[in-house]
C-alpha cells in the first residue's frame, strides 16, 4: 500500500516519488464463499479492483482476452480495473451471476456466501475469499490504466518471501472460522493486495517502463509532477511550458509523445477523475467541487465532467448516496 511519508514528501526533485505518493489501495467490501463443485461464478465489471484469495480447492480464472489461468490453495491475484471475469471449476459449467447468490454479514464489511451440498464431503467444499477494492487516487494515478488485467502472488513470492506467511495466516482464518475471523481476513487481503502492486512497480512496471522512463526526465517529469500536484490551478501551456523550461511547441509534442493525449485534455481528465472519486467516496456537493478544480461556473464543471466521465455529476452523487455502486455496501 501507498500512503504519504515524509520521506517522499522531501523527494521533490523525483516526480515517480510524487505520484506514488498518492496510489492507495483500499478495500470496499468483502466475500468468504464456500461452495461445493461444480460451479461458475461470473463477476462483473466495476470501477473497483478484484482480489480473489483461494484457501482450499482448485479452479480456472477466465478473463477476456486473457489465457485460462489454473488457481490453487494459497493463490491470490488482483484484477486492478475489474473487468468482468469469471471462476469456475470445469470448462463447461452453468455460470451464475455472483450477485445472484445469498449473503450472509459477518461483520461491517464481509458478507459470507454458502452454496454447498450439505450431504457431502465438505472438505470438497472450495473456500474462496474476494474482495472489491479502489485505488485511493487523489491525483489520478495513470499507472492503474497500465497494469496488467490480472496480477498474481505467485510471481512475487521468490522476490517477497515474507509474503508466505500472510497467504498461510489467510489459509488458516478461512478453514478455522475463529472470533473476528473475516475482519482480519480482509485486513489481511488488504495487505496482500498492495504487495502485488508495489511488487509490480518495483520490478519496473512491466510494459510500462517506458512511460516511467518518461516520467524521469527531469525537465518533463516536474511538469507532470506539478500538474498533480495542484490539479486545481488555471494551467495555461504557457504555464506548463515555463515549467518545463522549453518552448510551448516543444513541450505540447513531448507531451503527446509520453502520455498520448494533449496537455490540456490531460489536466481535464485529472481533474474530473478525481472529482469522480471526491462523490463517490466523499460525498462532497457539486459546487464545492467546481471550486477546488478551478472552474468559474458549476455549469461549465458539469459539462466537462459529463463529457470525460459520461454522465452528469449530480448522476454520480445520487448513485453514490443512494448505494447504486457504493463502495462500502456488504451485498456486493
């Protein structure tokens, strides 16, 4: 996990620092399923990531695009932009919704699921644990858009060996049902998550190293940097140009060649993306928002919002407040 430090803070002149800084995972709402094979579970697509933990059984992750990946006892992987995927434990079962099935509460965040044939051996039983998490951008991490669709444990367990102990202590909860079990299941699952990610970011992001790259140029990157710094401010090119030290021309195509887009739809997109984040887990009002991203109207903050984000921003208030989506509901 990613949390501010004085550390980073004081590394100002690193702008990978900087926006790292700002990448938190934090999990929303949990799962401890038991079922007796077979069965498919299809889960769907959603703004937050997936963790799925496998603590006894065996079964196949299929996601789009993405080979068939076999998941045993002690395997975990993270789905950082939730894209629908599905478990199952054949290749040819029936597929069931995964908010078709019954919940149970365990506590304020874990809800359990028992789809079992009573009658028989329950150790046959596969005990799942699954979690719905979001990236706690406060500047909009561009990272998350280049992580891979799926990210596993496995590859990290030679590198972060201290990782075996958690998986072990996660096995462990879920076969023993003891007192506060699922909360600590899903502190748990907290911690292992983020390892994924940082381990991920420490071995050079994989097909996003040169994005990276990018980012350490010393003159580019402090621009990057200054715009997530301060997202609400009136940047002009002028202005991003002067940071950079460069011409207005030299600095809008070196823009575009490292982030793909213009330096003026970057910032707007900064800044509708974090006042997306700002309804749904803050509830903060529209005008509030308007004001901190700088903009002179509430009006002209919701078209833009409703242009970079789809919909209208009093839309995405009212789904956060009435739970359409909510990050914190147990049934999800």
């Amino acid at each position: 996990m990613f949390d501010r430090s004085s550390d980073l803070a004081k590394n100002a002149h690193d702008p990978v620092s900087e926006l790292l800084m700002g990448m938190r995972l934090r999990g929303a709402s949990y799962g401890r399923l038991q079922l007796t094979p077979p069965f498919g579970i299809r889960f769907p697509a959603g703004p937050e990531a997936r963790f799925h933990f496998i603590a006894r059984g065996k079964v196949l992750l299929r996601a789009p695009g993405q080979a068939q990946r076999e998941l045993g006892c002690g395997d975990a992987v993270l789905l950082p932009r939730g894209e629908m995927h599905e478990i199952v434990t054949a290749a040819h079962v029936t597929i069931r919704d995964y908010e078709s099935y019954t919940r149970k509460p365990l506590c304020a965040d874990v809800a359990a699921v028992e789809a079992c044939v009573k009658e028989t051996n329950r150790e046959k039983d596969a005990l799942i644990f699954t979690g719905r998490m979001e990236f706690e951008l406060d500047t909009l991490h561009p990272l998350v858009g280049l992580m891979p669709q799926v990210m596993s444990v496995g590859a990290l367990i030679g590198r972060q060996p201290e990782l075996m102990p958690l998986l072990d202590a996660m096995e462990r909860e879920m076969a023993e049902e003891r007192v506060g079990s699922a909360g600590i299941l899903a502190r748990l699952a907290d911690v292992i998550a983020a390892s994924i990610v940082r381990g991920w970011v420490e071995c050079g992001c994989g097909d996003a190293t040169g994005w990276l790259e990018a980012l350490r140029d010393p003159r580019l990157g402090r621009v990057i940097a200054a715009l997530h710094r301060e997202p609400g401010r009136n940047w002009t090119l002028a202005d991003m140009a002067r940071e950079m030290g460069s011409s207005r021309s030299v600095f809008a195509k070196r823009f575009v060649e490292v982030t793909g887009v213009t330096p003026q739809r970057y910032v707007l997109a900064l800044r509708m993306r974090l006042a997306e984040q700002w309804f749904r887990r803050d509830k903060l009002a529209i005008d509030t928002a308007a004001r901190r991203l700088g903009f002179g109207s509430q009006a002209a903050f919701a078209r833009a919002f409703k242009r970079i984000v789809g919909e209208p921003p009093g839309m995405t208030r009212k789904k956060a407040a009435t739970g359409a989506g909510e990050t914190g509901k147990v049934a999800t």
